[in-house]
C-alpha cells in the first residue's frame, strides 16, 4: 500500500523500484499494489505520477488505486465545478495545472470562470476518466483499505463517500475495533502510525521527501 504521492514523481519511481528489489528477494508471490489516493496537487510533477500509476495499472490488473479528496475536486474542476476549482487553486491545484504546462502568469491572472477552463483545456480526458475509475475501498484479506477512514460502527457498504474521502478525527480518534484493520493515508504524520484498529501511512511526502509504502 503506497500512501498520498502529491505529485513527488521522483520519490514515486525510488518506492517502485523499492518494491521490485524487495519482491526479488523474496520466494515468488503474487503481488498487490495498491495506491490509497492523493496521486495530484502540492509536489510538481501531479502529471508525471497520474501517468505513472496509469502506465502500472495498464501492466497488471493487480494495481489498484483507491480515489482520494484531491482526485475528487480535481474531476469536479475538470467537469465545470466552480466551487472545486477555487478549492483546489488554494491546496494545491496549481501546481497540478503547471506540471500539465499553464504558465505561472496565466494561472496567478485567471479568474475562477478562467481557472475552469484550464482544467478543462490542459488536463487530458483519458486522465479524468481513469481517476473516475478509481475504487472507494480495497478489502484484502482482514485488512481494508481507504483514502481517508470511515465512520465507525458503519458497515463499509453503508460508508460514505465523502467520510471514506475526507474524514478525519472522528476516524482516526477512534480507538474501538472496526472489524478489519483500517489501512489509510489522508492525515498526515511525521512517521507511520500504527495503532490497535488502523494503520496511518501519509507521510507528507511533498514537503517531508518521504514517501511511504506499507507490505503487508
């Protein structure tokens, strides 16, 4: 399970090659990956590591990626939301829509009716429809694994949406068991958390330089 990229290409290609080294010294297994969202916005390359993950998930059905709140406003943007587009500007958008080559200027002047035609006219359909294809959860095994968290005492059926994209203290305050053990990135911290009923493995890796990956 790789944790929210936020647009760091660089640290995304080490991880991978992590991984490769590490599945070759072990005896032979199959192999998930699975990506828990946040691929866009912060870091400078949101593009780079879209293609990335794309171009894994075309080479093995065993890739998943699970969407995250910062893929949802960016689908939002693309498809005219006003609102998200303003939203997204301010936590990191822009450098999404730089490293898909609007310039600076051309940004920092655009109004929001402006700012949703870039989004438009620079970020590419078949990007938008493979974010749209992401999963809301991956269940493996006992372990289940979401973006943000879930509501406790929901059944995942019964989960929303947006607590499964966007919650945060209701979740990771928690400390009853939810039945399976909760893998989830969204909330940042300076090291891996590991608690009784979940697993935390955001660790800010746009601003920290540290990407984490969590084998199970």
């Amino acid at each position: 399970a790789i944790g929210d990229i936020h647009g760091r290409l660089d640290l995304l290609d080490q991880l991978i090659l992590e991984i490769e080294r590490d599945n070759a010294a072990r005896s032979r297994v199959r192999t998930q990956i699975i990506f828990l969202g946040d691929l866009c916005d912060r870091g400078p390359n949101s593009r780079g590591v879209i293609e990335r993950v794309m171009q894994l998930a075309s080479a093995s059905s065993d890739v998943r990626l699970i969407a995250g709140n910062h893929e949802e406003l960016l689908i939002r943007a693309w498809e005219g939301d006003l609102r998200s587009a303003g939203l997204i500007g301010r936590v990191g958008g822009r450098e999404t829509l730089l490293s898909y080559g609007v310039e600076e200027a051309q940004f920092d002047e655009a109004e929001p009716e402006e700012l949703l035609a870039l989004f438009k006219a620079n970020i590419p359909e078949h990007h938008i429809a493979f974010l749209k294809s992401a999963d809301d959860w991956v269940i493996a095994g006992d372990y289940l694994f979401v973006h943000a968290g879930i509501r406790p005492g929901d059944a995942i059926e019964e989960q929303r949406t947006s607590d499964l994209r966007w919650i945060r203290r209701d979740f990771t305050e928690f400390e009853g068991d939810h039945g399976m053990m909760v893998v989830h990135g969204h909330t940042i911290a300076e090291d891996v958390e590991e608690r009784a009923n979940r697993i935390g493995i955001d660790t800010g890796a746009f601003a920290s330089g540290r990407l984490t990956a969590l084998g199970l």
